[in-house]
C-alpha cells in the first residue's frame, strides 16, 4: 500500500481529466454492469511508465470527436479490492498495471498491456486509443 500523500496527485491527474474514481469492488461491479454504451477504465499506477506515457496518452486520446462516455480509474497498490475486480473483467488478459480497458455496454472490447504501454510513447497511446473509439464509439 502506497502513502496516500505519494498517489494523491497521480490519482488527480486522472480525476482532473474527468475519469471517476472507484474504490471499492461494489463501485466497480456497479459501473459496469450498469453503463450502457462505450466506458474506458483504467488501471492507475506509481511506475514511470504510467506516468510519462500512460496518463498523458490517455488524456490526448480524450481530445478528439470520438470518445468514450465514461471514463473510470482505479488505483494499483491503493485500491487493492477495486482493482481486483476490474481484473476479472479484464480476463482473460493477466493482471498488469498500468494498463487500459475499453468497455463497449459491459464486453471488454480493446485492452492495452502494461508491456504495451511501457515501451510506447504517449502519442502512441493516444493513437492506439483513438482507433479504438473510432471503431467502438
């Protein structure tokens, strides 16, 4: 478990860009199983990665046309029982933080790895999102 000091502006970078934050496997089961149409979630970490690339790509994959209507985080190593959940929604792709999940009415459509998001750049990201709802919303 993190310092809530440590994740505090790392949870906010997300939640500032309009992403609602669950805490609880009650407010993940809630979200999806009652969000009709297009949700991207994801799964929020302290590593470099989510912060050079992750974030940042996902925020620029939010500046186009097409997007999402919601838009969900959870925190790894802080939200422990949140992310949890999330993962059996993720299946069957392994558990990775940070990583990325996009929902079309509940079915798990487009899924970005950490290995996808560690090696990538976040215009990279940003691209690979962008198709994503282009396709699904």
């Amino acid at each position: 478990m993190y310092p809530p000091e440590l994740v505090k502006p790392m949870k906010e970078d997300l939640i500032n860009a309009g992403f609602s934050q669950l805490i609880s496997s009650d407010d993940v089961d809630k979200t999806l199983q009652n969000t009709k149409g297009v949700m991207l979630m994801v799964v929020n970490s302290v590593c470099g990665c989510a912060a050079g690339n992750m974030r940042p790509g996902v925020k620029l994959s939010l500046t186009g046309d097409k997007k999402p209507a919601g838009l969900y985080t959870v925190f790894a190593g802080v939200d422990g029982e949140a992310v949890s959940q999330a993962r059996k929604y993720f299946l069957p792709y392994p558990p990775s933080s940070p990583s990325i999940a996009l929902f079309k009415d509940g079915e798990l459509v487009h899924f970005l790895e950490r290995h996808h998001i560690e090696g990538g750049t976040a215009q990279m990201i940003a691209a690979n999102l962008t198709e994503a709802y282009k396709e699904y919303c």
